[in-house]
C-alpha cells in the first residue's frame, strides 16, 4: 500500500535518530519511489527540494562525516 506525503515526511523525520547509513539510504530509495507515484509530484524539482528529501540528505551528510565536496579530488586519491 502507498503511502501518503505526510507519512513520508514522518518516516522521514524518524530517520534522523539512525545510526546505519546503508539503512538510511535503503528508506530513501523507497521514499524517492514513493513520492514519484503521488498525483502531487510535479517532476524532478519537486522531488528533489522536497521536505523528504531535504531531511533524507542532511542525514546521510551526518553520517558521512559532514565533508565539504572541496575536501576530495583527484590528487587526494
């Protein structure tokens, strides 16, 4: 059964007490896949600065360590 936006957000929310990122990023996946089936979603941005998957994004930049994308290139492979 799908569910509705305000439980996406709820769930969303809820992840922000995980702890494994593999979890989280397993429940946004599902959650990404729920939003594109709502009558509502009107395309890629709307998905994208969605209130999911704001908090989804935050808390996966949590758990990775809170990294600036400056901090990595090439030469520090």
């Amino acid at each position: 059964m799908a569910r509705s936006e305000k439980e996406l957000i709820l769930e969303a929310i809820q992840v922000q007490d995980a702890c494994n990122l593999s979890g989280v990023v397993n429940s946004f996946y599902k959650a990404l896949t729920e939003l594109r089936a709502l009558p509502e979603c009107n395309g890629t941005a709307w998905i994208n600065q969605h209130r999911v998957s704001r908090l989804y994004a935050d808390k996966i930049k949590s758990l990775s360590g809170d990294l600036e994308l400056g901090d990595f290139s090439e030469s520090t492979i």
